[in-house]
C-alpha cells in the first residue's frame, strides 16, 4: 500500500503503471493496493507517494507472518542482511502500543527503536500496515532545507505532475520559497530552464542550497512575485504554491497579488502553455481568472494534507476566435 496526498490516488496509480509488471488493486483517496514485480529503485524513484507499507491485517493484532513473508520475496528483501531490525509502534493507544511491542519483540529478534526505524508499525483506515524506512518520503527527500510552511515534496511531486513537463521546457516559479517545486520539476524531465522568485531572504537561501545540494541551476531572484523577470509568450509552464492565508500573506494582499500574478501568466505563457497554481483562496482565483484576459481554468484538483484543502488549478491560454 502506497499513500500520497489525499485527492492524488490516481496520479500515483498512473506513475505506478510504468514500474516492471505491476498490478492496482485499489485506489482509493489518499492510497493505491498493488502488486509490483520490478526494481525497487524505480519505485523509490517515484515522487507522488508519502509512504510504502506492507499491509497486515485487520485484527487487534498485527499479522507478523505478512512481514517475514515480504522479507524473503517483497518489499522488505533490502532489510535481509539488517541486523537488527528496528521498529517503532505508531498507535495512539498506549495500552495497544505495548502489546504490539511486545508481540513483536518476543517472535523476533527486532529492536524498538522509535526514533531510528526501519519499519513503522501503525494503523491505517482500521487496519495495520508497516511503513518501510527506506521508502518514506522523509528518506526519499532526506536533506531539504526548509521553512514551517514550505511545499512538502510529495505535494509537490503532484503539483509538477499535473503541469505535464517535458524536456526542455521553461519553468517558473515565482513564489518559490525554499525550491521544492523547481526540484520537482528537475526530477520530472531532463534540460529545464528554471527560474523562481521569493521575497523571504532565508527561504531564498535555503532554495540556492537545496540547488546546490542537487547540482540543480536555475535563476534565483530576491523580489515579489511580479512582475516575471521573462519576456512575453516565453514560458512554457508556471507552478507555484500560492500565498493564501494561512501560514503566509492574507485574504487582503492576495485581492492584490492575485490579480497581478495572473496578468503575468497571460503575458508570459506560450500559446501551448500550461500553469499550475494551488490555493486555498479559491473564489478569488476562479473570480480573478474570469476577469483576467487570455487565460482560463481546465481543470480543478481538490487536495488534503496536515488538515489544509487547498485546490490545484490548471491554467492555459484560451485560444484566439
């Protein structure tokens, strides 16, 4: 079972398509039942999915043979040669949390290491899964210098996945805070042109050191969001996690970078171009839109995560009668 950002289940299922012989089982909100038979390397590649675990039953109790059997001939296979392995119970539950421990700890030789694991045993919409270390978004996107409010990267991961990026392809970002998107965006195709803007000194510094970090260029700028540092009709794509009030900006200041920001995605897109904005300030972007020439909405995602139900919007330039 793979879980990602709730409302992105069938993204992920289409990524997990393109991995050796794989079967979907179930798709469901925020998770995807399948059966893989390729290298796990491809797996871990894939950037649309919080965590990977192996399912173990409905009962009070775990379902400990389902872990030795991924051991011998699934998922876990990597952990053959781990001695011990660790593991850390994530039940609420005090009382449930020290039995599984313990049930644990006496069938094998594991240790219960909560704050250094390789399998997270914990619940999942009534039943209990293991969620495998080495597959969590947390080690898969290990490194990243961050702010309380930056992009998580599997939402980000999402976000470029709807804004279909291809090779070559001209990328901005112009609230693009510590990077997370523009890295995303490497991730999805090969010589990109990229370029983002923030006007948080730090963010932007965390953004040139998680570049640097990945050997990744792209042309940062300290500045506000508009006007976009690139001439018209040049940009093949814009995504951006827009300020909506949360944790950064407010209701009032986006009734004045909203507008601004849209005008510039009219300018700058090329007739085939696509934008990909997530807010929480809905009616004020579908309303902005609407007024802004040149530029309508395809397609509306709504998404959850840590509480927040903003929504991902695909923009693209209408066509001349």
């Amino acid at each position: 079972m793979l879980t990602t950002i709730g409302g992105a289940a069938d993204l992920l299922a289409e990524d997990l398509r393109h991995i050796g012989s794989s079967r979907i089982l179930q798709t469901d909100g925020d998770a995807v039942r399948c059966r893989i038979a390729g290298d796990l390397a491809d797996l871990r590649a894939v950037g649309t999915y919080r965590s990977a675990a192996v399912q173990l039953g409905v009962d009070a109790l775990p379902d400990l043979a389902a872990l030795h059997r991924s051991r011998e001939s699934g998922v876990l296979v990597p952990l053959a040669s781990t001695k011990p392995i660790r593991f850390r119970v994530g039940c609420p539950d005090a009382a449930r949390r020290r039995l599984v421990i313990d049930a644990v700890a006496s069938r094998t030789a594991w240790e219960n290491r909560p704050g250094s694991w390789d399998l997270n045993i914990t619940r999942h919409r009534g039943g209990w899964v293991a969620e495998v270390g080495y597959l969590h978004s947390s080690r898969r996107f290990g490194g990243l210098a961050r702010r309380p409010w930056s992009t998580h990267p599997v939402l980000a991961a999402v976000l470029v996945r709807m804004a279909k990026i291809t090779d070559g392809h001209r990328v901005h970002d112009p609230c693009c805070g510590t990077g997370t998107l523009l890295i995303a965006a490497d991730a999805a195709a090969r010589s990109l042109r990229l370029s983002g803007s923030d006007i948080d000194p730090a963010g932007l510094a965390m953004a040139r050191q998680n570049l640097r970090d990945r050997q990744l260029d792209a042309a940062l700028r300290q500045a506000d969001a508009i006007p976009f540092p690139h001439p018209d009709g040049s940009l093949d794509r814009v995504v951006s996690n827009l300020p909506f009030g949360k944790r950064v900006g407010s209701h009032g200041a986006n009734t004045r970078l909203y507008p601004a920001v849209l005008q510039e995605i009219a300018r700058t897109l090329r007739p085939n171009g696509r934008a990909v904005l997530l807010t929480e300030d809905k009616r004020l972007l579908v309303e902005t839109v609407a007024r802004t020439k040149g530029i309508k909405i395809i397609r509306e995602r709504l998404l959850s995560y840590n509480g927040a139900t903003p929504s991902a919007y695909v923009l693209v330039r209408k066509r001349r009668s």
